[in-house]
C-alpha cells in the first residue's frame, strides 16, 4: 500500500497493513483538544507504548499542513501537541482543512474514516462521541456514531463521554445497527465510571472473543463495532461527585453559549477543573487501557485467520 496525493499512509503502517499485521489508530483530537499540555503528549506516547507493547503497530493520526497522514513520528506528535494553532477536524471537516492546508486533529469519526480508507480495522480511543442532553431542542449528536454505522472499524474505548445521554445514545447505537460490545463486565461504561446503569446484551471476556466476534460482524456485512472496556475502578469518579462536577461544566457552557464542535473540549476542560485534575488522571488511564486492548484484539484476529 503506498501513500495517495490526498493520503499520507508512513511506511511502516503501509507495509504492516499490506502484510496483515494489527495496527492500531489512534486519534489525535484529544491531543489538540482533549488534554492539556503536557498531559496530552504524555498519553499519546504512553498509547503508542501500550500498542507496542502487545506487538502490535500503532499509527496516530492527524492532518499536518493539509495532508491526513497514518502514523505520526514522535517528533510530529510533540509539535502537535503544543500546536495552538491546530484545528479540530471531523469527518466532515477533512476536505476543508485540507483544502486550506491547516493541521487538525481528527476526531473519532475523521480518524476511523481514515482509518479505514489505509485498510486499518483497529481503532483504540477514550470515549465515543453520541446524543447530548436536550436532543428535543438541539439535535447535537456526534457524528462518530453515523460514520460507525458506515465503516467497518472495531473502536475500543472506555464507553461514551460522560457528558452524553447514554441511553440515548446506545439506542441510536442499535437503530444504526452498531453493535456494543463489554468486555469483561455486564454494563455500559460511562468514560470517568465504571457504569452508566445500561445494561449491555453482548458481553465477551477475551480479546480472542472480541477478535471472534468482530470477524464474523464483518463477514456479514456489518460495519463497526463498539467494544467497551471500563476504567480501572481506582482511578474512576464516583457517579454523585461527577454528576456535580457535571452540572457546573453545563453551567458554565450555556452561560458562555458554547455549541457544536466546541462544546465536548469545552466541557472536558471544565470537569478537570472541577475535579481537581481527576479526570485528567483518568482520562490516561483509560486510553492507556484501551490501547492495550485494541492491539490484543487486532493481534488475535490476524493471528487466527
């Protein structure tokens, strides 16, 4: 696989990808817009560690001067990360910033387009984007959940974004044909908690399972798939103290009328605040551990087949 004009594919992902080895993405939104400096170039390292670490390849992506580009080199990582200047690109965003030449951290939708597009079928992140609080009056859901319905990417990730309506969102989840997957526990995980209350059906307890099951989702035609790992209960926020945290963040976004793209950073950075860095603490954690699950899932699909 070599690189197009439109995309930047590194040649060690080409060749791991050509040659059926587990590669990882990773995405690099939380790296402009997630985590403050240093934290956020602690964890993108620390992510590509744990990748490494279970043998597989990872590739941190982002978009650098107008070229998405698989695969990030350390060097490119750290300037990325103290890019004030770096935009936030989902997938719709992709031909815009590419056309104005601008670097952008891609989200969770632009990164598994990406991903997918270079032939990647791995993809390990903290928490999915979904329905906000209010759909009735604002409609705000995250594309990440409409590009999962259309691409065949398995995400590991540490549930959805506590700032979310998590029942609604795992509805949406099923209407758009998207199965969700936890592992090792019997409810959904809610980012910062280890649950948000929502019972999930699939349950597997091994990444030969996950690996198992993901195979045959696609050998069916179906397309992504969301396998949900928790936070380590020791770093996790209890859910009265987050609930707190969460109204004030809320607070603070409406007084300033924050809205759309901004709204997930912004409150992320709020809860930080508000927790004392707790959930910067977590937030690495997570990421760090789905990392690690998404290149042992990757490794025993291709090694089983």
């Amino acid at each position: 696989m070599k690189s197009s004009p439109e995309i930047d594919i590194r040649p060690e992902i080409a060749a791991a990808v050509q040659s059926c080895r587990p590669v990882v993405a990773l995405e690099s939104a939380l790296i402009t817009h997630g985590l403050p400096f240093p934290q956020n170039l602690e964890t993108a390292r620390a992510a590509e560690a744990a990748v490494r670490d279970e043998g597989g390849i990872p590739a941190t992506i982002a978009v650098l001067n107008g070229i998405p580009t698989i695969g990030l080199g350390n060097s490119e990582i750290a300037e990325l990360a103290q890019n004030s200047a770096a935009v936030k690109a989902g997938r719709r965003d992709l031909g815009i910033v590419a056309a104005r030449n601008q670097t952008a951290g891609t989200t969770v939708a632009a990164t598994v387009y990406l991903a997918n597009r270079m032939g990647i079928r791995f993809f390990a992140t903290g928490g999915i984007g979904g329905v906000h609080p209010g759909l009735s009056t604002s409609w705000d859901i995250s594309a990440d959940l409409f590009v999962l319905a259309q691409t065949p990417v398995a995400v590991v990730c540490a549930g959805a974004k506590s700032i979310l309506d998590i029942s609604a969102t795992l509805e949406l989840l099923e209407t758009l044909s998207v199965p969700v997957v936890s592992f090792g526990v019997d409810e959904f995980p809610a980012f910062y908690s280890v649950s948000s209350g929502q019972p999930v059906q699939i349950r597997v307890d091994s990444p030969d399972h996950a690996a198992a099951l993901v195979h045959a989702h696609w050998n069916f035609g179906g397309a992504g798939v969301v396998v949900a790992k928790p936070v380590a209960k020791k770093l996790a926020l209890e859910p009265e103290a987050l609930e707190q945290a969460m109204a004030k963040a809320t607070a603070s976004a409406n007084a300033a009328h924050v809205r759309g793209p901004a709204l997930t950073p912004f409150l992320l950075q709020r809860l930080a605040h508000e927790t004392q860095d707790k959930t910067l603490h977590a937030n690495y954690a997570l990421i760090v551990a789905t990392a690690h699950l998404a290149a042992q899932i990757a490794k025993s699909f291709y090694g089983n087949r």
